[in-house]
C-alpha cells in the first residue's frame, strides 16, 4: 500500500499518565465508565466525583472506557479533565493527526480487537498491553487531515443537528407550559373547579389510563452485534427524546408485541439516577424493541398524541416520585403510570395546539432521520477510509 506505513498502537500512542487531584474536577470534567455513553455518543455528566487522584487528560485526547470494551465507548475530549483508572487516555503521537487518531479508534475493528484479548466473564476489561500491540496502518499526514476532514464533516453535521433539535425541544416545551400550565390563551375563559384544581370550562379531569395503551415490561435481550434488530435501553431516553444512538443489536427468540412507534412516550421505570425520565418517539422504523426498563405509553388518538407526550416531559419530578422500593431496587409499577392524573383540553383547544405543536415536531423527525442516515453514512466510509480501501479522490469524483 503506497505511502501507508505499519505500526503498533503503541508506536503512535502515548499514554497519559499524569494525576490530577479531584477536588478540582466536577461532573462536567469528570470522566468515568459510567458517564461516557455506549456506541460511540460521548459522554454525559456524572453523577459523582470521587475523592482521590485522576488521570489528567487535555483537550484532544482520546478516553476509551476499558470495561466492557463492546460497549464501544469513546470521547475526544473537548475540554480538560480528569478521568477514572478504568479509563484509557490516549495521546496521539508525532506520526498521526489527532482527529485522524480518534477515527482510528473508533473503528468496530478496534474494539472486536480488544475483546478478544479481554479478561473476565460478567465484566471482561481490556488488556492494556494487548491493547497498544494492535496493529495500524498510517497514510501520509496530508491522507490522513483528508480522510479527519470528510469523516467530521459528516460528524459535525450529526452535531448541528443536535443542537437544532435541542432548540426545537426547549420552544415545543416552552408552548406546552404556556398553554396548559399557565392557560394564557384561555384566561378570557370562564373556570370551573375540578379533581385538579382550576381549569377552563369545557375541558375535564379524567387518568392517563384513559387517553392510552402501556406496553412495560419489554424484552429482556441476548444482545447479539451481528443481528440486524435493535432494542432501546435507559439510555437511549434523554433530552425528551428517544434517540437510537445508544440502541443495541440483539437477537429476539420471536418476534414480539413490544415494538415502539413513532409519538409513543418512553418512561424509564427501574433503578435510580434515570428513573422518571421521558423521551418522545420520533423516528419511524420497523422492530425496535424496548428492554424490561421501559415503560411504553401510546396516545390512543392522534388529537391528543402531543399533549400527552409534552404534558409527562413537564412532569418529570412527580413521576420520579411515584417509584416504589428500596435504594437501589426502585422501580415505577404500570398502574401508577396507568393512573396518573391529567386535564384533557377540550378538542377545539388540542385541535389549535396541534396546528402549533405538528411542524416542530416534523422538523424534529426530519433532522433525527438525516442524522441518522449520516451516521451510517459515517459508519461505512470510516472502515474503508481508514484502511485505505477507498481513497479520497475517489470520493471527490
């Protein structure tokens, strides 16, 4: 392969390995295992800082968490921090550009790579000596800010996507709160008393039971990364949005009743940390599963498919609150879901909302499935770029 040279990871790596003490870090600049998101999405905040050393990592480097390496979870980091021992910092070294770096190791192949030198059943972690012997194959520097500058674009793209969808999300709950936490459309309106309090004359007081169906319980997944169909987690419910990016492959034993649909409304209903937190459905796809942590609930009409949706994202808190169970073992039984209290507008009220409420929604939908179809985009080019299968000008053809 002309001008490409091999390597060992450990010759164009360098490991980090300075300390830094925690008590300067927070849950923005602390990184651990927990906190970075499977498949490649990045990280979140933590939920905690230790006490103690951390390994002090700068803006560039590349945090790969080493437990339970087919999570394939992998940060460039835009910022300084600190990270936990169960995280590997890397450092690209002279011989490779550094965003060319972090697409190197983003590749499936490396990760298949390191699970098979991984140690451990229940919860394998990567060898780290195993780790820096993969061997790589480097272009030119020119080749490789080439292939960095298309495999971004496309990435920068996915991320101003999301930054749009995050705008669109806070105006559609910004109208929800208008409109049926402060009534400011209806207070020329004569008022009645109700079950709940003050609302407009013409609307009722009546359960979530009644306005739709609850799938709970979902699937409980042989996760498999050569089979074709998805299954969403607690992770994939955050921002108010459903999101595939944290979805993972598994083989159902049949298929099954528990698919989702677009406007359904996902409550993570186990656990702490994420329990109570809902995600609309916008995406439009065939046989995608929910796991047992999910609670599915679906508007039985279209009139009502976005109140329902943006009336529980306001209601976060109190559904959290309705948990059952000790620390630890927290979990949101059904019938509570089932027999939560709302005030359903009367129809000429949902009628205007929805006239409102629809084309947001459209654009969310329309920006989720382009980034979605840029990331397999992505997906295909980056094995084939890095590897030197494909060339750049053939792209550019």
């Amino acid at each position: 392969m002309e001008q490409w040279k091999e390597y060992k990871l450990g010759e164009v790596a360098i490991p980090v390995r300075d300390r830094i003490d925690t008590s300067v870090l927070d849950a923005s600049s602390y990184i651990s295992t927990e906190n970075m998101l499977p498949d490649k999405a990045g990280v979140t905040l933590s939920s905690g800082v230790p006490s103690g050393k951390a390994i002090q990592f700068k803006e560039g480097d590349i945090l790969i968490s080493n437990i339970r390496p087919y999570f394939k979870k992998i940060w460039r980091a835009d910022k300084v921090g600190g990270c936990s021992a169960d995280i590997i910092c890397l450092r690209a070294s002279k011989e490779v550009e550094p965003l060319f770096f972090y697409y190197l190791l983003s590749q499936d192949l490396f990760f298949n790579y390191v699970m098979q030198g991984a140690k451990g059943t229940k919860m394998p972690r990567g060898d780290r000596n195993q780790i820096m012997q993969w061997p790589v194959s480097l272009p030119s520097k020119s080749e490789q800010q080439k292939i960095a500058t298309i495999l971004s674009a496309l990435d920068h793209k996915i991320e101003v996507n999301r930054r749009i969808n995050d705008n669109l999300e806070k105006q559609a709950q910004e109208l929800y709160k208008s409109w049926f936490v402060d009534y400011e459309p209806f207070r020329n309106l004569p008022f009645v008393d109700s079950e709940q309090g003050r609302i407009p004359e013409g609307w009722c007081a009546t359960v979530l039971d009644d306005l739709c169906s609850f799938i709970s319980r979902g699937l409980t997944p042989k996760y498999d990364e050569s089979s074709k169909e998805l299954i969403l987690g607690q992770t994939c419910v955050r921002n108010n949005i459903v999101t595939l990016d944290n979805a993972r492959k598994h083989k159902p034993k049949q298929r099954t009743d528990k698919w989702v649909k677009r406007w359904d409304t996902l409550i993570n209903s186990t656990g702490v940390g994420s329990l109570g937190r809902v995600g609309i459905v916008y995406f439009d796809m065939d046989n995608i599963a929910i796991d047992s942590h999910i609670t599915v609930v679906r508007p039985k009409s279209a009139l009502v498919r976005h109140y329902v949706g943006r009336n529980l994202l306001n209601r976060q808190l109190e559904i959290e609150n309705m948990a059952v169970g000790s620390t630890g073992q927290t979990e949101l039984p059904k019938d509570r879901v089932k027999s939560l209290p709302i005030v359903l507008p009367d129809d000429n009220s949902l009628t205007r909302f929805n006239a409102i409420i629809e084309p947001i929604a459209y654009l969310l939908y329309r920006n989720i499935e382009e980034s979605r179809r840029i990331a397999a985009l992505r997906d295909s080019l980056l094995p084939r770029l890095i590897s030197g299968e494909l060339k750049v000008n053939d792209l550019m053809m």
